[in-house]
C-alpha cells in the first residue's frame, strides 16, 4: 500500500492548468498527488498534440513503416516471398500497405491513449474543463467557447501549456487534401503516389521515411547542405545516404517559395525557379507557439520575439504564481521535457523539493530508418572547443549481431571528458536507437567514468556491445 506525500502548503492551493498535453496532464497529477485543488482546461482532447495529433500518430504510422522496411530487407535473411515480380527474391510485389487501416489504427490508438489519461486524472480528482480557456489577471482562468464556455477558474497557481502548431508559408496554405500539416496526413485515404516533403528538420525526415518505407514515392526538399541540420553531422550523413539509396529525391540548399494544387497534383516552386511535381506535399518547416489571444501581456507574462513565453529553470514566468512548461516555451520542444517543466513548476509552486531543469542529460530520438538517438555534448560542441572532450566512433558494419541482422548502416558514438574520462555524450544511428541510447543517458546522467561502462557486461552479441567497445576505447585514449 502506499502512503501519498501530501503537502501542507498543497493543500491550501488551487491549480489551474492551461492545456492538456504532457506539460499540463504531468503538471495535474503532480499538484493533485501533493493535494492541491487542481483543474485543467483544455480545448481538443488530453494527452495534447502530443498524444491526438503529433507524437503518437507519428510514431504509429512509423511503426508500420518500420515494419515495411524489415520486410524489405527480409529477403537478405533468407526470407522468400512467393508471388512477387521477380519470383520468390521480391518482396515489393507482395507486400503492400493498407493505409486507410493505418490511419484507423493511428486514430483508435490516439484516442485511447487520450481517453486513459482522462481517466487517470479523474482518478486523482483532477477536474477537466472543456473548451478554449485564456488568462484572466494572473489568478484566474477563464473558458471563452466549448462545452464549458463561461466558467471561470480563480487560481492560486496558473500553469501555461498551450504548446504550439505547424508554421504554414504564405504562398503553401495547407488544404487538408493535396498540402497537408503534419496533423492532416491521417486524413487521407490513399498511399500517396508522390510525396513532396519541404522541411528536413526532425519532422520531416521522420515522415520522408515513413512514406518511403510504406511505398510512396518521396522528394524530400531540403533548404540547407543536408538533412537534419541540427543533428550530429555523421548521422545526417548517413541517413542521406541511406535515403538516396533507397530511390529518395533529396533536393538539397532548395528553399520551397510555394506549394500550389492543380487538381489531383501539387507543385512546389523552388527559391532557384526550379519546380517539383507531386501528388501530395506534406509542409514540415516548424511550429509557432500557442500563445496569442490567451492574455499574456494583462496578466504580465513575458513572451520572446517568437512568441514563447519566458521561463527559467523552474518554470516560473514574469508574473507571479503564473508558470509555463513545454513547447509554448520553446525551451526544447520533446514531450519528455514538457512534461518534466510541468512537474518541476508544481513542486516548486506547492512548495516540495525541487531541483532546477537540467537539459544535458535530455535523451531524444530522430524516428528515421535507421533512428538517430542522441544525448549530451555533441561533436559540434568538442569540435568547437566548448567542450573538452575525446571521441570514439565505431560503425555498426563491424558487430556481429549488427552482421545477423542484415544492419548495414549505422554507427555509435561515445564523448567523454578530456583528462577524467567522464561519459559526456553520445549517439547511436541504428535500427532502434531509442532503445539503445539509454545505458549512455545513465552514464551522462550519473557522470560515469568511460571505465564504469567498459567494466559492465554487454550481452554478446549485442549492438550495445558497441558501446561497451567504445568505452573501452576512449580508456585507452583518456590514458
Ligand atoms: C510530428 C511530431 C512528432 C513528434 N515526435 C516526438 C517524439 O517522438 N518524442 C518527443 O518527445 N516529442 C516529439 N514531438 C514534440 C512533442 O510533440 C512536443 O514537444 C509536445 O507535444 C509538447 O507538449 P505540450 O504539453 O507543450 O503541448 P501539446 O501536447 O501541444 O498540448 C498543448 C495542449 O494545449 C491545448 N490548448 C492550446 N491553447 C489552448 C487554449 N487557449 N485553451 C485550451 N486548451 C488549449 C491544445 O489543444 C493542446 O491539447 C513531436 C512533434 C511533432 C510535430
């Protein structure tokens, strides 16, 4: 049985919480496991974008990309496929996706997913308010249409977690058929014969990928030299590679100026004139925060340039008692963070123990085939001289389990500090990355010396054992 760790001071309090993604919801459950008198007013669904719109759907369809791609490479293993095009070496032939099942999937998990997390926070006597709420003064919320137009929340402690939407270009307005968000995609019906992605930031690598491995064809227009330019250098690279060998038109330092419908078709005009012809075109180029209209500046919350609301390590705003947490920060736009900026700001508001955010140890994954997980220092920063510190790359080719299963690409990649050999960073490019990246969080985390991880057991054979070899590695590099 367990005993709940009520606070005193909780206890006298009302929490009002402005949207139900995981930097609100966390933020809910916190207050309520302290005692507060918690309420949440969100307009589309809890669990957020997060949950109905962005990272679940997402990572659904990727699921059933993922597979795909297995499939493909399954005759590499031995695997035949009787009835493909080429007799039994072929599986494209025979294997094809469903993606109006897919989307019912993607939606059914969604909203279950939204669903549970409704009634956990019933469960802790959380009240949910539906409807579009915004501030009214710093101690006050109030619902403006939806179900619960017209109430009103007076609170002692505010949370702002409105997070944020896809950025549009003004000459590529979505229409939910042919120029699509994010969001949208869920919505049609048929695998896209050609897909034109304009963004190769996280967003849309993750979904030239998807569609690639699901069979569509996909141009991929990219503004900078290559994809992903905010990730590590060796792995943008890798995956350029694998998407150009998979058939990927990646259209490199190309800015889209428009996305245009003629009909069943798309055009997208380059910034050089140049034009690529598509049957779909999915706009990936970021997101703004959902911060206008909601009465910030009334209530003395201070936003950014971009419209984020300015937060510090406790997520406390410029307006007393008012606090914010996830994407509408813009701190690190992951739902892991929204969600621990949220639990942060109520042990601080309720007075329990609280320590400041730390991002260095934020783990996070590209979901690409391969994946790319990263966590900690980056080489940029070592390169650089911010960082002092040792690098050790191996690549996948190398490992016997890598050699198993039929893994060609991929690496691993261990930074530790020069002179103490203390783990400061790393990155897996591989198949499941996310999974593996963890054992380099925990070392990052708890400040492992190289010789702590080398010193563990890695199951043979492995592909963490890569990591172990690393480790080993800079041992005789910190020497
Ligand atoms: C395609 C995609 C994939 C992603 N994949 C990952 C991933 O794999 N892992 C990861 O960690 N992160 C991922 N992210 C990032 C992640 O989605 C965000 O960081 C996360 O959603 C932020 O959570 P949040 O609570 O700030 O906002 P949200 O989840 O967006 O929730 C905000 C909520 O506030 C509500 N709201 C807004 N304004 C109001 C108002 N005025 N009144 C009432 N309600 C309001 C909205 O309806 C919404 O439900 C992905 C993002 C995208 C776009």
């Amino acid at each position: 049985m367990s005993t709940r760790a009520t606070s005193p001071v909780a206890q006298q309090q009302r929490v009002a919480v402005l949207g139900g993604g995981p930097g609100g919801y966390e933020a809910a459950l916190v207050a309520a496991q302290l005692g507060a008198d918690v309420t949440v007013v969100e307009r589309d669904g809890l669990g957020g974008s997060t949950v109905l719109t962005d990272v679940v759907p997402s990572k659904t369809l990727i699921a059933t990309a993922e597979l795909m791609a297995t499939v493909g490479g399954a005759t590499e293993l031995g695997v035949r496929f009787p009835g493909g095009p080429t007799g039994d070496t072929e599986p494209a032939g025979s294997v094809s996706v469903d993606l109006g099942r897919v989307h019912q999937r993607v939606k059914s998990l969604a909203f279950a997913q939204s669903m549970d997390i409704r009634a956990r926070l019933e469960k802790e006597g959380v009240k949910v308010l539906s409807g579009s709420g915004r501030l009214d003064g710093p101690q006050a919320l109030v619902v403006t249409d939806g179900e619960d137009a017209g109430a009103r929340v007076d609170a002692d402690v505010v949370l702002l977690s409105t997070g944020s939407r896809p950025r549009t270009l003004p000459d590529a307005q979505p229409d939910g058929e042919r120029i699509l968000t994010w969001k949208q995609v869920y919505d049609v019906e048929e695998l896209p014969e050609h897909l034109v992605v304009v963004g190769s930031g996280v967003t849309g690598a993750e979904f030239a990928s998807a569609y690639d491995a699901l069979g569509a064809h996909v141009t991929l227009v990219s503004s900078r030299d290559r994809v992903l330019p905010g990730e590590d250098a060796d792995a943008a690279e890798v995956l350029e590679e694998v998407f150009r060998r998979r058939g990927m038109n990646v259209v490199s330092r190309s800015r889209a100026e428009s996305v245009v419908r003629h009909g069943d078709s798309v055009v997208v005009t380059l910034s050089d004139g140049r034009t690529v012809e598509g049957s779909h075109c999915l706009v990936a180029v970021g997101s703004v925060p959902n911060t206008e209209g909601i009465g910030l500046e009334e209530a003395g919350v201070w936003t950014s340039e971009s419209g984020h609301v300015d937060v510090d390590k406790v997520s406390r705003t410029s307006a007393r008692g008012v606090y914010a947490a996830g994407d509408c920060t813009g701190v690190f736009p992951l739902a892991s963070v929204a969600a621990m900026q949220g639990r942060i700001a109520m042990w601080h508001a309720l007075g329990d123990t609280v320590a400041p955010l730390k991002l260095r140890s934020v783990a996070s994954t590209v979901f690409t085939s391969p994946e790319i997980a990263t966590v900690g220092w980056t080489q940029a920063q070592i390169d650089s001289g911010e960082a002092q510190g040792e690098i050790v790359k191996l690549p996948l080719s190398t490992n016997a389990r890598a050699k198993m299963l039929g893994i060609h690409d991929g690496f691993v990649k261990l930074f530790c500090r020069t002179g103490s050999g203390t783990v400061i960073g790393g990155v897996v490019v591989a198949p499941r990355a996310s999974e593996l990246i963890f054992p380099v969080t925990l070392a990052v985390e708890k400040r492992l010396n190289v010789d702590d991880v080398a010193h563990a057991f890695s199951v043979y054979p492995s592909l963490s054992g890569s990591l172990a070899e690393a480790a080993r590695q800079l041992h005789v590099m910190a020497d």
